[in-house]
C-alpha cells in the first residue's frame, strides 16, 4: 500500500477507487473538504464525524493542502 506523509491518510488502490481515506475509516478526504468548504466549523465537522479524531481531521486538511490538485479533480 503506497505511504504518505500524512499519519491518518491512507490510499489503497484496491479500496475506495484508490482515493485518499482518513485510515481506519471509510470517510474520504474530500468529504471532510466539502464540509469544511461549505463554511462548517471543525467542531461541527467533528460532531458529524464522531468516530475521528481532531488530529484526523486536521491531517486531512493538511493532506488536501499538500494534495489540492488531487482532491479538486
């Protein structure tokens, strides 16, 4: 499975289309992108997501900003 540089992200060619996922979920970066997008708070991201962790949450923002060609595709 390719590495990143990003502790909570994982992509899996075989899983999820090959899309960049927080690890240990199936919630793919781009939806907590979307959200953040849309003007939601990190509090309310996370209330959304009550199985992640901030430091996911802000390691899947940090992996779009490192990956924003990727994700706005």
């Amino acid at each position: 499975m390719p590495i990143t540089a990003h502790l909570y992200i994982e992509k899996d060619p075989s899983k999820y289309e090959g899309k960049a996922v927080i690890k240990g979920t199936r919630i793919p970066v781009a939806s907590i992108i979307n959200h953040y997008r849309s003007g939601m708070s990190v509090e309310e991201i996370l209330d959304g997501y009550p199985n992640i962790t901030p430091s996911q949450l802000f390691d899947a923002l940090s992996y779009y900003f490192d990956n924003k060609e990727e994700i706005d595709c």
